[in-house]
C-alpha cells in the first residue's frame, strides 16, 4: 500500500501538482505569519476584514461562557442551542427570506440540499465552472447530472430543451454561482431566471463570494438585482466575508422545512459550535449597519485600485472588477508555482491554484483583495507582480 501512494504522489510531483500544508502562525489578516517570516496576505477570502474582527471575538466568547465549547449533539437531537436560532432568525431578515438553515459548513450545505431537491431520473443543469461541492451535492443526489459551458445560456437552453423532452414531469434544477471562486466574474442571473421560467424549473444560486460584497448591506447579487424572489434556493457562507464559519441556506419557510427532514448533512452532523454561530451573527448584525456598509464600500475602493493598477498582458486582459477575485493566469502549472514563489520572496503570500482546482493549462495565482489591505500593500503587488513578469 505504502507503494501505491508513494507512486501516486510521484506522479503529481512529475505534473508540478502535489500540494502541502502551510501553517499560518497568526489570525488571519492583510498580514500573516508564514513560518518565521511576516507576509502580506492576498490570499483569504476574509473579503471585509472580520476574521479576527473585536466584535465577532468578544460574540464568541460571551456564548461560550453561556453554551460552551462544543453543541454536544446534532441538531434534531439536543445541538440547537440558542445562538444557532438568533443566526437563523437574522439572516433571514437579512436576506429578506422567509428563513434560513446554517450548516457546518458551504460543502455541507450544498451536499445536503441538492440531494433533497432532487433524486433519481430528475436533472441538473450545472454551470462548468461551479464548486466542488455544487458538483459533488449533484452527483450525490443520483440525478441525471449536465455540465452546460460557464455562463454559456445557449446550451443552457438547449440541455433545457433536451431535458423536458427526455425527462418529462421530472424536475430539473440549475445550479450556478453568482460569483465564480477561480474567475471572479459573475452569473448573468437575469437571463438564467428567463430560462428558468420558460421551461419551469428549479434554480439553485450559491452566493458564497458575492455575500458581504455585492448589494446593498452586502445581501448578495440576487439581491443587489431584485431577483430575490425569483431565486428557488440561495445558499451562502458564513466562512468568507462574515469572517466566521460554516454554511447556510435562505429561501421559502417550507423548503428549510424540507431540508431540516431530508439534507442528510445537517441531520446527522453535530451543530456547529454556539460561539462560531455567535460571532456569526455578529458579523451580520455589522453588515446590516451602516458601519458594516462603509466597509463594504471601502472594498470597492481597494477592488478598483487593484483593477486600475494591476498589469493586463498575455492571458491576463485588463476588464471591469465583478468582485474582490483577481485571477492572475499563467498557464503552467510549475510556472504558477515559480511565481507564487517569487512573490513570496518579495513578502506577498499569492499561493498558485492548479488542476484540478482549474481547468489544466489555466494554472494561475488567485488574488483576493480585502477591506483591510492599505493602498500602498496593492500598490507594491502590483509593481511587483508586473517587475517579475517583465523579466520572465
């Protein structure tokens, strides 16, 4: 067996894709500590600064000196602690839905849901570049699953076509992203809700990178659009801009019903720690502020200095921001790593994504512009990032 894996890791060595560990000795921030050294940070997705945020701590700690550490026990047994419910009850009136569910997780949520959407002989229509998880809740589910090309609402409609034809009375569910993770651009969501109700389906939006980003308060794109109620089921994050952990769900007080008997993720899971859901809704209790709405704003700042001053050249054209995510591609998957590498040298943490986290030959470094980077640590990734490809 030891053979086995020893081979198995010597040929993702020979592809330049074995992966490690990287123990980060501090909170989280724009700087980190990496071994001995300090680094700016432009890697997390902590998009508004709240990971190690005052308020989210002191919330996390008052529920653990009232709940504990741990919830003890899953949620349908005796795990729904008070703080889980004032999550719920809050994020729900944030979003503007009749309520919500948090799971343990964005993976656990979506391994959960889409399952008790759909079943055997039903259809998912999913965007090519979606989460992992999308893809791993939709083949879970054992529905007959389609992967239509990113953004592409041409062959959307017509595996929609293909669907109602082959399957019919089946449901059909589309699964997309409003921000994708590895691109940072955005769904056209309007145009996905035509579809979805000319041919009557079911569409399914993870908001994961738009939340705390896009909108008003931060509600996320359907929102930002005033397509809330033309959106079946919205699945968010806790993890990203809330600064927090874990996942959740929005939508119809029926389907979270629903989901409560049937995601098998949230059933038989331990509830989440009471003090993370505290300081979870800490975290929208800010956004929902007009504190919480300068530093969102004060995001989009930091996003179009990035846009104005990052370098366009090669694979990399220089275009509108659609979010906090600048994708930096170079192709090679070992020529990622040399500049992930050579930045780092400089003093910028830009670790390199490869396949199959990306498609293979769009190896790239993946930048994450927060609220808490000052324009001087985005200016001097800038000239470093155009210096190195000017010599390479």
């Amino acid at each position: 067996m030891r053979d086995f894996f020893q081979e198995q890791l010597e040929a993702l060595r020979a592809r330049s894709l074995d992966r490690h560990l990287r123990e980060i000795s501090s909170a989280q921030g724009p700087e980190i500590g990496v071994g001995s050294r300090r680094l700016i940070n432009f890697s997390s997705n902590d998009y508004l600064g709240l990971a190690n945020d005052p308020r989210l701590r002191e919330a996390a700690i008052a529920a653990i000196g009232d709940f504990g550490v741990g919830a003890g026990a899953s949620r349908l047994i005796s795990g729904t602690q008070s703080p889980h419910l004032r999550l719920e009850r809050a994020l729900a009136k944030w979003k503007g839905s009749e309520a919500a569910l948090c799971f343990s997780s964005g993976y656990a949520a979506a391994l959960g849901t889409i399952p008790a959407l759909v079943s055997k002989n039903d259809v998912v229509l999913l965007d090519k570049l979606c989460h992992a998880s999308l893809i791993d809740g939709a083949k879970l589910s054992g529905a007959i699953l389609r992967v239509f090309p990113h953004n592409h609402l041409g062959k959307l409609e017509g595996h929609l076509e293909w669907a109602r034809r082959g399957y019919p009375g089946k449901r059909i569910l589309i699964v997309t992203e409003s921000v994708f993770s590895m691109d940072g651009d955005r769904a056209p969501l309007r145009e996905l809700i035509e579809l979805k109700k000319r041919f009557g389906t079911l569409l399914m939006l993870d908001e994961a990178h738009a939340v705390g980003v896009i909108g008003a308060n931060g509600r996320g794109l359907a929102a930002a659009e005033n397509l809330n109620e033309d959106v079946d089921v919205q699945m968010g994050t806790l993890s990203k801009a809330l600064g927090a952990s874990g996942g959740y769900i929005w939508g119809a007080r029926n389907l979270i019903e629903w989901l409560i008997n049937r995601a098998r993720s949230f059933i038989y899971s331990t509830a989440p720690a009471p003090g993370v859901a505290a300081a979870a809704l800490a975290a929208v209790n800010f956004l929902s502020s007009a504190d919480g709405e300068e530093r969102r704003l004060l995001l989009w700042k930091r996003i179009r200095l990035m846009q104005e001053l990052l370098p366009g050249s090669g694979l990399n054209k220089k275009g509108a921001a659609s979010s906090a995510i600048f994708p930096w591609i170079v192709g090679d998957a070992q020529a990622a790593l040399d500049l992930a590498s050579a930045l780092q040298s400089e003093g910028f943490l830009v670790p390199a994504i490869r396949y199959p986290t990306v498609a293979k030959g769009s190896a790239r470094l993946r930048i994450a512009v927060t609220a808490s980077h000052d324009e001087d640590q985005i200016r001097s990734l800038c000239k470093a990032i155009k210096s190195l490809v000017a010599i390479s």
